[in-house]
C-alpha cells in the first residue's frame, strides 16, 4: 500500500512513538514497521463505491519501538472496508465503522476505546480548532503536544 511505502509512516508517526518512549523513561534502540493485508472474497459495497472481489479490504500495520531487543511500544492501525473481515484483525467492540482504541498491557492492562457514531464527521476538526488559543498563548518556536498549555472544548456545536 502506498501509504507504508517511502517512509510516510516513519516519518508522521515516529513522533508518537517517541512521545510514549520519553513519558515511559525508556530509550528506543530502533523502529519496526510491520505491515500485512487481507484481500475481498466477494464484491463489497461501501461508502465510497464498490471494492471487488480480489482487490484490498483490509490494511493494517504496526508501528514498533524496540526497547531491549522488544517491541515495547505499538501503535496499530487497522483500515478495513466492511464487517466480514478476518477476526485476527482488530475492530470496533460498538457497533459503529470508526473507533480508536488504546490498549495498554501490563500492570495494570486497560484498555480504552472511543467509538464515532453519527455525525462523527465533526469530530476530526475540533481538536485543532480548540487548540488555537492555547497555540496562539505558546512562546515562539517548534512545540509538540507537551509543550503548550492542556485545551479543552468549549461545548459548543457547529450546525
């Protein structure tokens, strides 16, 4: 898939990885991309047409920092078109076609998982639009998400 190609994962999600390795206090020796796919055994219609049978319906990857010779931090992202899919592939718990979900193993393990229903379209500019005013208060210079002062929603709704 293009996307895992050329590097456009290392280069976007690296920082993710490198945010939970600081938070964790541990060094990361190297990252791994590990990547696989499933194939559509039929026809599926979709959102946005329809994938045919033999053509991609799933992708996915794993994102890893390898601490100790260990994959220690992952980040996985599924894409998949349809419900029918292979179960070794993670989906939504809820009965809905986005979710992100955090699951953290270890003592204790937990797990976390946000699920988007209905106009859920909204959602994926909110964050940035709330982050304006605390942006705007930062001092001048590069900043990641631990650098600017926590934001939160103003509860408003945009119709």
């Amino acid at each position: 898939p293009i996307f895992v190609a050329g590097g456009f994962i290392e280069k976007y999600w690296s920082p993710t990885l490198y945010q939970i390795a600081e938070v964790l206090g541990v060094e990361i020796e190297e990252t791994r991309l590990v990547w696989d796919r499933e194939f559509a055994k039929e026809d599926l219609e979709c959102g946005f047409g329809i994938v045919k049978a033999g053509t991609c319906c799933v992708v996915n990857f794993e994102f890893q920092a390898i601490v100790n010779g260990k994959p220690v931090i992952i980040v996985e992202h599924v894409d998949c078109v349809g419900r029918d899919i292979d179960p070794r592939w993670n989906k939504p718990h809820a009965p809905v076609d986005m979710a992100y979900r955090i699951a953290v193993t270890g003592k204790p393990s937990f797990e976390l998982e946000l699920s988007y229903g209905k106009h859920s379209e909204f959602l994926s500019g909110a964050p940035v639009m709330n982050a304006i005013p605390a942006v705007c208060r930062a001092s001048p210079g590069l900043k990641g998400p631990l650098d600017i002062d926590r934001y939160w929603t103003s509860g408003r709704v945009i119709t």
